[in-house]
C-alpha cells in the first residue's frame, strides 16, 4: 500500500477507537506509518480525511446487507422484508457502534468544518441509494432520482433516529418488530385524498 491507503486504514481505524472530535492528525500519522504532510497532500486536510475514512467504514457496514440475500427470502416493499432489513441491522449494532457512534460526532461537526458537511452531503444522497436497494431489493443504478430522495430519504430518517435511541440505551431503543408495527400503523392510518 502506499501513503494515501495507509492515511486511509490508519484514519478508519482512529475512528474506530477514538472517534472523530478526539482523533488527531498525529494520531492517524502515527497508527498509519506516514507523516504529517501526507494528509495534506492526498487529503487536503485532517477533516477531508477523517470524513472519507467513515464514508468508506459505512459502506463497509452496507455490504454486510447484501439486497440478493433478502430478495430471495422477501419480496421487495413487504413489511416483512422491513422487518427483516431492521433485524439485520439491529443484529450488527453492538459490532457497529462505533461507526454509528462517529456518524452522530460527523453530523454536530458540519457547522464548523464547512468542508466536511459538504462531502458528508455527497455521502448521504449514496446513502439513500444503498438504502433503499436494502429494503426493495432494487438495483442501485436502477433508481431515479426522486426515489432516491423521498424513499432513501425516508428510511435515512428511520435509520438515524434508531442509531440515536440505540446509542443512549440499546434496551429501551425501538426493535425491528416496534418499526414494523409502527409502519403497519401508519399505513392504515393513512386515507387516501
């Protein structure tokens, strides 16, 4: 590996055990085997760093959700598909933690690192993509643009407010089945105009 891929495993890594407000630029040098400079010049800087790091660690976490595995197992768009992509989820939070733990510290950052809230915008709309295959079983590269924002957007809001109720106390958080019955709930609730 040269410079650039070992700022980047050092970087996750960081993440990992200190998170992104406590981890320094001597801290990813240091658990990377580069030097200072070197963030700077294939990053641009600590933040850019660090920011593609958790971008990648949760597309890592996404590729533990493989959208063929629960396609032939659920069909796409059933509540019990819903259910079962939030037991696949809620099974991996513990190992996870962290990565949820650094998407809350990313998200306070956006105001004060302007850079950052911009990749982490980019990241986002990839997000709602991969998100909505997940749950539909869809491709990718076969949705439009407003399914992307409406129904990846939906599931993004889902997902951030259970990592929330996850991280200040897992026992109490909402389960894959208190979605599901959450969402039954609404649909029926719902009356057509």
């Amino acid at each position: 590996m040269g410079h650039r891929e070992d700022l980047l495993e050092g970087a996750k890594r960081c993440l990992v055990e200190k998170g992104f407000v406590r981890t320094t630029a001597r801290d990813i040098v240091k658990e990377s085997g580069t030097n200072l400079a070197s963030i700077g010049y294939h990053y641009g800087s600590k933040d850019a760093l660090l920011t593609q790091a958790f971008v990648e660690l949760v597309q890592e976490w996404g590729e533990n959700f493989d959208p063929a595995e629960a396609r032939d197992v659920e069909a796409g768009g059933s509540l019990e598909r819903f259910r079962g992509v939030w037991v696949r989820m809620l099974g991996s939070a513990e190992e996870f933690r962290p990565i949820w733990a650094a998407s809350l510290e990313i998200a306070t950052q956006g105001e004060r690192v302007p850079e950052l809230r911009k990749l982490m915008a980019e990241a986002q709309m990839e997000g709602r993509s991969g998100l909505v295959a997940m749950f539909t079983g869809l491709e990718e590269a076969t949705l439009d643009e407003r399914t992307v924002q409406t129904l990846g957007g939906f599931y993004q809001a889902l997902l951030n407010g259970l990592m929330v109720q996850w991280l200040f106390d897992p026992a109490s958080a909402s389960t894959a089945d208190d979605l599901t019955e959450g969402l039954r709930r609404v649909i029926a609730g719902v009356k057509e105009s």
